[in-house]
C-alpha cells in the first residue's frame, strides 16, 4: 500500500533509513544529514504534512502489511502544472 505518511510512523521511517542510508547516500543528498535524531525525523513528517495541505509537495511511505519498506514523494518544483 501507497498511503501518506502518519506522525506515528516516524520510528520505522528512522530504522529504514539507518538501515538504508549508505545505499541511499549516492543517490540522495539529504543522506548526508543522517542520522537524524528521533524528534527531527517526527518534525520532518509534521513539515511533510503541512506541504501536503498546502499542495506543495506530497511524501509517500510504501507499506506491506503496516510495514514501512519504501518511500516516494511528488514536489512541484518543474512549475505550476509539474510534479517531479
């Protein structure tokens, strides 16, 4: 399942990516921040929340049974009818 990433996911999202982050370093720059501590990843999902109320940017956490194993957004940054 594709869904919109809830405050309460925040600890999967961390282990997920403290799992991931060497793999995920070559491809994304915010790799090179981590780890984050706890309370920055759940204030970062909050920021994704409210980008997503506002229409600016929609994140993404790929479940499998309530188990996160992925992630993906849309950012509108191509222009006013583009999302990459």
């Amino acid at each position: 399942m594709v869904r919109r990433y809830a405050s309460t996911n925040a600890t999967q999202l961390q282990q997920a990516i403290i799992e991931s982050v060497q793999h995920l370093a070559p491809w994304m720059p915010w790799a090179a921040l981590e780890p984050l501590k706890l309370s920055d990843r759940e204030e970062l999902i909050a920021k994704w929340a409210e980008q997503w109320d506002r229409g600016e940017a929609f994140m993404f956490g790929v479940f499998r049974d309530e188990v996160l194993v992925g992630g993906c957004g849309l950012n509108k940054r191509v222009g006013a009818h583009g999302l990459d």
